[in-house]
C-alpha cells in the first residue's frame, strides 16, 4: 500500500440566510480519513435543533421571492454554479476522497456528475411546461400549470456526498423551492462546496440553507419543522420509516431511497470474461457502498465453476488502498462502525456454513492497521434463504448463487423485498425481454453493471427500495412541484 501524505484540517460552517456561521452551541464535531483513521479531515458546526429551526426561518423568508424569479432565470443562479464547481472539481474530489474513502478518480467522475445535473436542471427552467386540454363548454380554456411546494428540506447520505444533494437541490431550486439541506455527518464537505458553489452564483440569502450535525437532533427538525411541504430522504431503511412516518402524519409528501439487494444474472451464453468483469464493477467499486451495487450474483449451473473462477481471479487482482493512491482500485469503508457491520455479515456468512472463495476479513498489515479496509470478499454456493441473501450489507461482499435455469434466476433475483436495480448478463434477446418485464426493480441494465446511472434518467426502485417518487431526469420535477389545473371562462 503506497503512503500518501497527510493533508491539512478543513474548517467549515453552516449556512443560514446567505451567512456562513457556527452552530449556535459553539460546539463542533470532526470527520477523519477513513483510510488513515489518525488525520482528521474538517470541522464542522455541531448544530441543533435550534440552529435547523433558524435555517428554515430563513427558507420560509426568502420563498416567496424566489418562487416570483422566473424559472429560466433560476436556471441562470444554477449555470453558474455548475461552473464554479467545474473549476473547484479536483479540489472537491480530493476532499471528498479523504472523507469519505473512494478512489479519486470514482470522487472525480462523481463531482462531474454533480456539474452535469446542475447543468442539466438549469435548462429545465426553460422546460417548466404544462399542458393545454380542450374543455367541453364553450368559451372555457383549460391549461395546467406547475408551482412550486414551497420549503423542502433535503437529507443526504455520506456514499455519494456531492451527486446526491445535487440532483436533489437542483431540482428543488428550478421549480422555485427554498431549500435546507442536512448531509450525513460522515462527510459534509461535498454539500458545503455544493452550497458554496450556489453562494458564489449570486444566489439569494435563504433560498438555499444548510445545517451540519446529529440526525437525532437536526434530523429530527427537517421533518417536523411546521415551514417543511416536502422531504427527501436517501439513506437507511431504518431512518426512511421513521420519516415516511412523520410525513404521513403531517400530509406532506416524502420521497425516500433506502437501499436494495441488487441481483446480476448470469446466463450460461454469456461472455463469461465480459461478466466476471463487470460483476466485480458493480460489487467492489466504491467498496461495495453504493445503494445499487450487486450484492447477489446468480449463475446458470452449466458455467457457474468456470465463471466463479473467473471472478475470483479479477477479484484477487484488485489493490485496495488510499484512494488517493491512483493503482488503488478499492477504498476503505467509511468509518469503524461500517467496517464491523461489514464484517459482521461475512462472520454470519461463514455460520450459516457458506465457503468463502476469497477475502473474508480486515486488512490489517502495514498501513492498512491505520484504515478500515476489509478484503474483497465473495461467498458460493448461497442459499436464497440465508441473512447473506436477503440483508444489505453495503461494503465489498458477494454472495454466489447457482441456478438450475433462466426461469429459478429470475425466481430468485426477485425473491427479497428490495427492488432497486438489477442486472442480465446474457446474448439472448428472448431473456432480455421476458428479464426486463419480470424482474421487479426500478433501475434494469442489461449487459451493463447494476451500479452506475446516468443523470438525464429517473432513479428510483420498487418494493421497499422506494416510495414511487423518481429522482433525476425531467421526471423529478414531479415531486418538487404542484402540479394545477386552470379553468378559464373567456
């Protein structure tokens, strides 16, 4: 494992109408280098309940100005932001690379990504469109129209901490929505750049606000909060209910993204080298920490032994590291508590009697005893059944499936309650299609790894992977705006 230097600390703050300022406790708390655990990373304001509160005074301030901007001009605020995060990209690639643990060049793709939906969703406000429908009286015209919810608060994860609060912002603003964002405490510093990015645009003081700290403080103000008309939440099942049940209570709609158990299926016509390849892309990359990532894979019978083998050899070749050491392939897990549920699940695995075929435990020798680095681990012969097969994990372990047929891996592809994304690895057009009207998930590749969407396109999964509202795409506009229906006598 090559040493990389260690950098300096950050120090950021909170923004709360349009001024940079520390929580109201003066207290603060500090992220560190999940692949160097000594270096602390940032400092942020430990925020309360208190300092969410005044965020959303400040959103609720500044809403009627900003739902009053035409919306091709919000998309101007939303332009320039994207260039100046064009312009900062390797700096928050490399923050984000420390922070969080992913390779720099997966932190690289991510801020472009970032760049590309604010880009994206500045030309919808020229798009912002209804729809004229003939009436059946005379002299009546009928048209709809969109406006916008008013104060959404937006609840980001730590596995993609800039292109999530990204596509969830953006379409916020454009539909003319003040926003407060809370990003996980593990690693904010991509949505502090990304606030900064629309501060420097010219932004107004309080359409955008955001609140570092505990969720079971500030968390518990960006659902309450009487000024709140709309949540969205990506993050853990857990934490998706308990908002989803707020919300209900309250009438306001909630969009959540909460995870899956992602199949690829592989079929005995296959290009075996292409699939092994493109399995270990959607089980290792981004160390497994992806909501899409393929977590089961299940292989027709008559090449599962030559395809195990195969993976296992792709698998073996990967280098884990600092994922600012440009060789390395995998990162660390993001912080102590995610490595020991990782390995909590490969210690259930080897219970409920499963081989392991490779991995199968913390790396520790070297600099790897200053990280929270777990090997590339993958299972065979996993019973459908098994904790192994039906449980998110989110860190770098695979479980092997076998499958007598086509119709048993599709069986079991869609045999737990998740329906995220799900991938077909095969050269038959008939399995193409009967795959992609029968399997249940929201996000179907074929030929393609189960992670890696593109941001033109919805998001969003079935079951209990979503609540139905999509993320991305021009369809995203759909939950931060009302849409209404005018009836007018001439």
């Amino acid at each position: 494992m090559a040493t990389v230097p260690q950098q300096s600390q950050l120090r950021f703050q909170n923004c709360i109408g349009g001024e940079w300022r520390g929580a109201s406790s003066g207290e603060t708390f500090t992220t560190h280098n999940p692949a160097r655990f000594d270096e602390a990373v940032a400092e942020y304001p430990k925020g309360s309940r208190e300092d969410a509160r005044r965020a959303f005074e400040a959103a609720a301030q500044a809403q009627d100005g900003w739902r009053r901007v035409p919306a091709p001009r919000r998309g101007e605020f939303l332009y320039r932001a994207a260039e100046w995060l064009a312009q900062h990209a390797d700096q928050v690639a490399a923050e984000m690379t420390r922070e969080e643990g992913k390779t720099f060049k997966e932190a690289k793709g991510e801020t472009q990504r970032a760049v590309n939906v604010f880009r994206y969703f500045a030309g919808e406000g020229a798009r912002l469109a209804g729809e004229t429908v003939p009436s059946e009286r005379e002299q009546v015209f009928c048209f709809t129209m969109r406006k916008p919810r008013g104060v959404v608060s937006l609840i980001t994860p730590w596995n993609f901490p800039v292109a999530i609060p990204a596509w969830k912002l953006a379409p916020a603003l454009i539909c003319g929505n003040a926003a407060v964002i809370k990003p996980a405490s593990l690693a904010p510093s991509c949505a502090v750049r990304l606030v900064e990015a629309l501060h420097e645009s010219g932004l107004p003081p309080g359409v955008v606000n955001l609140v570092t700290g505990p969720g079971a403080t500030v968390g518990q103000e960006m659902v309450a909060n009487e000024q709140v008309r709309a949540v969205s939440f990506t993050g853990s099942c857990g934490v998706g209910d308990h908002i989803y049940a707020c919300a209900a209570r309250r009438k306001i709609p909630a969009q959540l993204e909460m995870g899956g158990k992602n199949p690829t299926i592989v079929c005995a016509d296959a290009d075996l080298d292409y699939a092994a390849a493109t399995v270990v892309n959607a089980t290792f990359f981004s160390t497994g920490q992806k909501c899409t990532a393929t977590s089961r894979c299940i292989v027709e019978r008559p090449v599962y032994q030559r395809f195990r083998d195969l993976l296992v050899a792709k698998t073996k070749a990967l280098k884990v590291g600092d994922g600012m050491d440009p060789s390395v392939d995998m990162g660390p897990c993001v912080d102590e508590s995610q490595m020991k549920t990782v390995l909590g699940y490969i210690d259930i695995g080897r219970k409920e009697g499963f081989p392991v075929l490779c991995g199968g435990g913390r790396l520790t020798e070297g600099d790897y005893a200053r990280g929270y680095f777990v090997a590339p681990t993958i299972f065979d012969q996993v019973e459908a059944g098994s904790r192994l097969a039906q449980e998110e994990i989110f860190g770098p372990v695979l479980a092997l499936l076998p499958a007598d047929n086509f119709d048993e891996a599709l069986r079991l592809a869609n045999a737990v309650r998740f329906g995220l994304s799900a991938s077909l690895l095969t050269r038959d057009v008939s399995k193409v299609f009967r795959y992609i009207h029968e399997i249940e998930a929201g996000l179907i590749t074929v030929n393609l790894p189960s992670a890696g969407v593109e941001y033109q396109l919805p998001f969003g999964g079935v079951k209990d992977s979503s609540t139905g509202f999509r993320e991305q795409g021009s369809v995203a506009i759909d939950f931060y705006s009302e849409l209404c229906t005018v009836y007018l006598n001439y």
